[in-house]
C-alpha cells in the first residue's frame, strides 16, 4: 500500500511490514500504525524512521539501542508480554528514539522509553523503563567526538 510523507514524499509499505501499536506512543496515543524505514535509502545508517501511516508528518528517527548500549535491559513485564503476545517462539526487537539537533555529535536516544516490536505478530508497545542507568538524553556519539 502507498503512504505519503512530508519529509519522504510517498513511499509503500506492503500490509505484512505494517507495525500496529497496542496504545500508541507517549503523546500520539491515537496514532497506532507505523512502518520502518530507512534514515536515507542511499546511505547504510544504523538510523531509521518509524512513520506514522495516517498521519503524513509524524516520524521519529529511531535506532537498536543495543548498537550504543550493548548490555541494553529491557524488562518485560507479564501484563507486557501478554499485550505484545508474545509465545515462545517470538523475536523481539527494540528500537528508541533518537534527538538529532543541530550539531548532529550530540544526538541522544530516550533509553527510558523504548519501542518493543512482536516481529512474529507485528505488534508494537513502548514501555517505561526504571533502571538508574538510563536516561531520556543519552549521548549515542562518544565524548571525543563530542566535544571536537
């Protein structure tokens, strides 16, 4: 199916690809069906965006967290796994949402917030993470490239 964007222009997305969100993401509760695709389709990036499909200007840049943060935790509650439907079989990924500001160095990523996706069922929730670790605005650049 095809779908339009303010920063992509059209782009199409096949109904087995579609992501549906169990309640939406903080702040865009009612907005429920996204895509994965990539940052730039010239450009290998470990960033994407995760579109809205009904909304043409929603899009946040995301990324697996586990890229910057390999010992990454993301613990599921029951009534989690129950939501995502996950069996015994399922994959998870994980993707956050990235803050690229002007200078792009000092991009950071909301580990306290991550998407968790059912890659079996297609299903989608953002979780709320409590560990001390993580915060909203973790730097995914390192401090040396940071501060040159």
């Amino acid at each position: 199916m095809k779908y339009a964007s303010t920063r992509l222009g059209e782009f199409e997305v096949p109904p087995a690809s579609v992501l549906t969100f169990t309640q939406g993401l903080s702040g865009f509760e009612l907005e429920t069906e996204y895509a994965v695709l990539p940052f730039d389709v010239n450009t290998e990036s470990p960033l994407h965006w995760l579109h809205s499909l009904t909304n043409p200007g929603l899009a946040f840049v995301v990324t697996n967290p586990f890229l910057f943060v390999p010992d990454y935790k993301v613990d599921l509650t029951a009534a989690d796994k129950t939501e995502l439907g996950i069996g015994a079989n399922d994959t998870l990924a994980v993707l956050v949402i990235v803050r690229i500001p002007e200078d792009y160095r000092q991009m950071t990523a909301n580990l306290i917030a991550p998407v968790v996706i059912n890659e079996a069922r297609r299903l989608c929730k953002q979780v709320i993470l409590t560990h001390p670790d993580y915060d909203t605005r973790h730097y995914l650049l390192p401090e040396s490239v940071r501060k040159n």
